[in-house]
C-alpha cells in the first residue's frame, strides 16, 4: 500500500501543526501548546533552530520555532503526536524505524512461553496500533492479551508458522477476547483457520505487512513470514539459533527442510534478524548471516545434514497428541 | 569520544573505495571487485544513481557508479563493510542504528537465564566490535562466551547491575575465558571488582557507551545503565516489567526504591525502552511510557507503594545464601 503518513498523523494526533500532505509546515506555524517527542529531522530549516542531537522529548525542551520549512516524517520520525487529545494507551512508544523508507515506524515485543520455550510476537503500525501476534500460545494468551490492551492495539490477525506439537496454540482462546481477529495458517498445513495463505501472499496491518514463505521439512505446512522491509524474519521451527526444528515426526522430511532454508531463508540478507520458535538456551535471535556462517547443521552438505538428522534419536514430544489435534483447528479442543 | 568513523571503517574493512576523512568519495572510484552490503545515503550524488529502496545487498545489486559525491556514513550506514578480506566472523550483522546521529551502530543482544529467569544483555560497537556483557550468569558463561567469539567481539567490561541474591554472576568465570575482560560494579554496592562506578560515570566501549544511574532500593547498591541515545535503559531489579524488586532482604528499602524510580528512570523519554535483570512472565522488555502508566506498584502514591512492598510476604530467596557471598567478589565463590 502507499501509506500517506502525514494525513495517517493529522487523523490519529490532532496535531495543531499545520503541513500539507507533503509535510510542509505552513509558514508562521508555532509549537504553541503542542508536545511532542520523538526524534525529528527537519530539513530545509536554518541550523540554529535544530537542537544538538535532534531530540525533542517533552514539553520542556520543545523550544524549536518551527517557521517554515519542510517536515521530513520518513527518515527521522520515530513517534511524532501530540499527547494532548490522544487516547492514555495511545502514546506508549517504543517503536523501530523501517529499514525501508516511508513505512511507519514499528512496535515489536517478542515473549517467551517458560514453559515450552516458545517465542511469540506482537507486531504493530505504531500510527494506526493496527496489529499481528505470531505463534501465540494457549496458556500465556492472557499475558498477551494484557499487553495488546494496554498498548491500544487493534488486533487484526494471529499468524501461526506451522501446526505445533509442544503446545496449543493461543488463536482461539485470543480471538475470543478480540472478536475482529482471525487466525491464519499456510493452506500447506491443512488445519483450519479464517484465513489461509499461500507463499507469496502478504500479510497486512494499515502501513506494514509480512510476507509468507513456504520452509517445509519440519511439517508440510510449515512457514516463514518476512517483514516487509526484510529487518526480520520469522522462522518458526525451520531455522532455529545454531539449529533447526526435528523432522522425526509428523510429515517431517529433512532433505526438504534443508532445501527450504537454503532457497528460502539463507537467500535474504545477511543483516536479517532471524525470530525462530524456539530456543532453548535464552537466545532471543540471530542473523541470517551467523546462522549462514555458524549453524551447525545447515553449513553442512545436504548428505551430512541428512545424516545428522536421521541420527538425533529424539524422545517422543510429551504434548503432541493433545497438541496436533487441537492446532489443526488453531489451538481449539475437541 | 569523537570517533572518526571513516577511518575506523577503513582500517577495519580494507575497503577499496577511496574516501578521505570526512567520507568523500574520490572521483572515479567503481565498485570494481567490492562487495558491500547494509543501507546506505549517499549524498550530493545525481539522483538516477540512488537504487530506489536505497539498499544494497551483495554483490549483484551493487551496480551504482559511485563517482564524486559526499557518502554519509551517519545517517543511512547500517552496516558498510568489503566483505574479502575479513576475518570471517567479522561481516557478522544484526545491528541497529543509534539514534543519535554520529554514532556507530550498536550490536544488541537480550539473553535469558531459564533458571532463573535472568536476562543478560551483549552490546557492542558494531565497527570495531569493543563490547560489554550486562548481569552475566555463571552458568550461562559458556552461551555467552560463544556467542562473543562468534561475533569476533573482543569483551571489555562485564557490569554487574547489583549484588544478585538468586544466581551467582557470570563476571569471574567470563575472565577466565577473556583475560582482557574486566568486571564492574557500583561503589556503593561494596563488591570487589576490577572497577567500581559512581553515579553519572560512564563506561565506554569504543564508540559507545553507557552511564551509571544509582537506584537503590532493592539493594543498596542498586544501578541502572543509559545507553549514549538514551533509547535503552537496563535497569536491573529496581525497575521490573509491571513490577520491582523485593525490598526486604539485603538492604532492601521502598522508600529508596520509589524515590530512584521516580527520580532516575521516570525521567527519562517515554519511548526508552526498558531491559529488565528478570521477568518471570517471559516478556522481553517495555518502555519507560508505559510503566509510567501501567506499573501496578510504581503508579501509586509512596505511601501505597510502601505498603504493597511490605506486605508482598515473599519466600526467602532459595540461593541466597551461595550467591551473594559469590557476587560480593563479582562471582568468585569461597
């Protein structure tokens, strides 16, 4: 989508700023009764306007006549609102900036299930608080729906990158406190959701999107979602830090596993963060280029991988019979 | 510190470009046989030459006449490096720009203990890779350590947030791994460590860096560490998600612990996100914004405050007894 941010901002903020659409601050415009923080750049302004770090947090120091000149919201703008007029929830911040330019900033929170060790994570537009939940788990679903509510998040869809086998998945038990939700599994898996994805197809939240790519090997449907401005990418248990999901079990199939990492996640960036499923040593992410340079399995040939993997012996996962089923329905029991 | 980064990136990468201390690029340099990835600004140059997205990755994509013009290496530089003639571990990625104009990019890491649900943070200047390792765990050393020799980062400070009560700290068996490593804590904490901090010092590692906050309260040598941009604060077990430390055991007083929340982190911006020593629900960090609003104990007058933490009837902490005679010497037992 083209975002046209400006006019995003003027909506969601009641900025008593004027700017056109282009970001142009009308001539004679003042801070008057405005507070804004966020990191800015303004460009086009005589230098003596601009304070040293380019940081305005707080009424105190917003001591910037602004005058005439342009606003540049797509290179320095992390938040920029008003706080006067907004909603409480509305100002909590702590946004990353697309790599890519004119996509609003993001809101990202990754949670761990202590558990199984499952990673979860919250995405959101931090204009419009529209937002995803990838691999939510049933039993941390109130943790999750806390944070959602407190940060004024519109929940829109709960990805799943694959039919897990060590817990249930939180999609129901999240839809049922956020009724606009609707789960999303690949059509690959085979499970029931509201809406099923095929590689390719893009998932959106207003301004910002993930991408679906097909990693079989650990199941069937197994897939990766890749942000928008390819920063992050999520794996579920196709690659993990220094690994990679089991392919003894459901319609495990190592030479496809590795043939998934290799084509379609060892292809992105180098400086593509990787969000796996799982960890089991803490490790709360790695890069596409360590896990190139360092993974212990998939720097290997395809014949020694398959090797390594026919041989890891294995316990039988405690939950899957009571977990398979209730994911091909996203985390409902019979 | 006011580094010179072109030339520390020259020296680090032996790029082939020729580019003088201020980062010009002198006429008719080509890309020739150099590879790069990141994002890049380049500045001054005609606009046919700037690649639409303004990313480069890998070789391939590599086809911009470079020319003359001014190539701005604060700005837009996630990650500018030839990738022949490095030390393999060394194009190693996943940084994130500071918000401060002018300094390096900082690689980042959050860590977890699953035992005992204490996080441990690595930051390190992404040029010249000089880092330090927040709260250590001794019995994650091992982790850590591989990660740090992975990332070819050459460990400088290992800085203790305070005197631990439920593990014992990682410091003494990291220098053991890293000769060159030395441990920090606060002098008000009366540890024993290489370098004992006051409030308002600051701890650089290259061109990075992080000052010293006293929060006592839990402990009374309590201290939280500002990253330079201020977009990160950790804050050890003074200010928790949704929550705080105890304040009934060491020297452990509310009353303090309100007044160094309110007066040391309260203060800074909103979107600062905060990196806790624990969280035992397995949410990785929060703002500043929020737990101003949503801190169920921190939001409420002193006197209620008080009240809560004296009647929170905690169980005495299981390992206290090994480990804070341990921490007293930075993680050397007896």
């Amino acid at each position: 989508m083209s975002a046209d941010l400006s006019q995003k901002l003027v909506n969601l903020t009641k900025l008593d700023l004027q700017y056109d659409a282009c970001g142009e601050v009308a001539s004679g415009t003042t801070p008057a009764d405005l507070t804004l923080y966020g990191s800015f750049v303004f460009v086009g302004l005589p230098t003596e306007n601009i304070l040293p770090d380019g940081v305005l947090d707080g009424k105190p120091r917003l001591d910037l006549p602004l005058g005439e000149g342009k606003f540049d919201m797509t290179m320095g703008v992390k938040t920029a609102r008003a706080m006067k007029d907004l909603p409480k929830a509305d100002w909590v911040a702590g946004c990353t900036e697309a790599a890519a330019p004119g996509k609003p900033p993001l809101i990202f929170r990754q949670l761990l299930d202590l558990e199984s060790s499952t990673y979860t994570y919250i995405l959101a537009d931090a204009y419009t608080r529209d937002a995803i939940v990838i691999d939510p788990v049933d039993t941390m679903a109130e943790r999750d729906a806390e944070i959602i509510t407190e940060m004024g998040l519109n929940l829109l869809f709960a990805l799943n990158t694959h039919v897990h086998a060590d817990h249930v998945n939180g999609a129901s038990k999240l839809r049922a406190l956020f009724p606009q939700m609707r789960s999303v599994i690949s059509r690959a898996s085979g499970a029931q959701a509201d809406v099923a994805v095929a590689p390719g197809d893009s998932v959106e939240f207003a301004g910002r999107s993930v991408v679906v790519r097909a990693t079989p090997g650990h199941t069937d449907g197994c897939c990766s979602f890749v942000l928008d401005d390819r920063s992050m990418v999520f794996t579920g248990d196709a690659l993990l830090i220094r690994g990679c999901g089991r392919t003894d079990f459901q319609q495990g199939n190592s030479k496809s596993l590795y043939e998934s990492v290799h084509t379609q996640l060892f292809t992105l960036p180098n400086d593509t963060i990787v969000y796996p499923a799982h960890d089991y040593k803490g490790r709360g992410n790695s890069t596409i280029g360590e896990e190139r340079m360092f993974n212990p399995r998939l720097t290997k040939d395809i014949e020694e991988f398959q090797r390594i993997m026919a041989g890891l012996n294995l316990a039988y996962p405690k939950r899957i019979d009571a977990a398979v089923p209730a994911n091909m329905k996203c985390g409902l029991y019979d």
